[in-house]
C-alpha cells in the first residue's frame, strides 16, 4: 500500500506491467494526480503529448471518460515498432478503443488544427525535446501545444525536475551518463514556470510533487531497463538520496 492514497489508479497494482507500459516516474499514479489537478471533465477531448504505450492515455480515457489521443514520434526500445500502435492495443484491452486514437507524430509539428482541445496533457516527455532541440526548441513545443489548446483550455506538465540547489558533488558522475543525462534534461521549477508563461499561458498551479521519492522509488524498482542495470537509475537515485531528484508539475490556462 502506497503512503498516498490513488483511488482510481490503486485498483491497478500490477507494477511490472504499468512501468512496462509507462515511462518515467508515476505510472497511473501521476495521470490520476495530474487529471484531478486539471479538472479533468466526461465528455471533453484530451491530447496526451508523448503518450509512449499509451497505459496513461487508456487510464485517462477509460477513468475520467474522455476522449483521448495520444501523439508520440518515436518507436519503442525493446520491439521497434511505433509506441503508437501499443497504444491502439492497449485501448482495445482497456475496452476504451472508440475513445482512443494514436498519431505518431510530436510537438511542435503536429499538423492539428487550431483549438482543437480541452485539456492537454504531458508527462515525462518534452524534457526530451529541450535535450534534442535545445531551449528554443522546448518553447516552440509549448506555444504549438497553447495554439491546440481551446480558449480556456488546460494545460498540465509532469516533468523530471531537480530541487532549487547545486548538484551534490557525489552524484555528479550518475546524472552526467547516458544518452539523455539527467543533468541535461531536467531544470528546476521556476526556471519551467517561467518557459512556461512565456509560451503564453497563465499558471494556476506550480510545484513539486508530494510524492515525488515514492514514485522515482517505484520507477527504479519496476521499469524494465533499470531493473535490468542496478548500476544505472537505481544506483543513482539511492546516491542522491532526495537530496536533488524530484518531478514537478505545473498546472496552466489558455486566455
């Protein structure tokens, strides 16, 4: 039993399964916080940007009874196949596959129209692009997300983020490894507040998640590449110990 209470999401307590299906920290956990901070309502439309196998979007669709399309460019690590068509599977086992479609494809190219969206949702995703695309890149993908966005519409983030404080010395080498550092894909939440509102949102809600430790702790033990590297992420999250890790969340509308 987690020390935070998930009513929808602690139905589901396969955790192998859901960090098979998710990526990053939170699994369910985090659509479900994420959702009930966005106000999330039946019958409205939500796209989830970098929807991976789509585990969250189903949860979304299937729990809050929207209708949901997940977008994700990439394909997937252990089966090469697009992400996109593991979500098109996963929606037909959650029984949700007429409220659910994919589209591999990622911000800022999206080719959707204008105002399409309720809410808009991403996860554990565009920390990515300000690696691959730089800054400039990161904001171009959050103004491409305000343009989809309906008048009113809500905008929620969930992101690998670190404390307000220096590296410490010891952990350095761990979050400078990799092909996508941590010490390169995360920044802190003010300096994201502010990228932010500079794509034209307002913010209604910004900080760092309550359970943060519980679910990057959950992530080490049940993803599946780092139960298979217990010198990577694992190793790296009891060297840093809370001391710098975390994940925030910023909750914004469009005017």
């Amino acid at each position: 039993m987690s020390r935070f209470q998930y009513p929808k999401s602690d139905k589901y307590t396969n955790y192998d399964e859901i960090y098979t299906q998710c990526s990053g920290p939170g699994g369910l956990q985090l659509a479900e916080f994420m959702a009930d901070k966005m106000n999330i309502a039946p019958g409205k439309k939500l796209l989830d940007v970098g929807c991976n196998r789509g585990y969250q979007t189903c949860f979304l669709a299937k729990e809050y009874n929207v209708f949901a399309i997940g977008i994700d460019p990439w394909d997937d690590r252990m089966q090469a196949n697009p992400m996109v068509e593991h979500l098109q599977e996963n929606a037909s086992k959650w029984g949700v596959e007429n409220h659910v479609l994919g589209i591999k494809i990622g911000v800022p190219d999206t080719n959707i129209s204008s105002n399409s969206f309720d809410y808009v949702y991403a996860t554990t995703a565009l920390e990515m692009v300000r690696v691959s695309q730089g800054v400039e890149g990161y904001i171009k993908a959050i103004k491409e997300i305000h343009r989809l966005l309906k008048p009113g519409g809500i905008f929620g983030l969930g992101e690998p983020m670190h404390l307000d404080t220096k590296i410490p010395e010891d952990l350095e080498p761990y979050v400078s490894q990799g092909e996508y550092p941590w010490k390169e894909c995360f920044r802190n939440l003010k300096e994201t507040v502010e990228l932010v509102s500079s794509a034209g949102f307002t913010i209604t809600e910004a900080d760092y998640a309550p359970a943060a430790r519980q679910w990057w702790m959950d992530f080490a033990n049940h993803d599946p590449f780092s139960k298979n590297d217990p010198e990577g992420d694992m190793k790296t999250l009891v060297v840093d110990d809370g001391r710098w890790v975390s994940f925030g969340y910023i909750i914004s509308t469009k005017d």
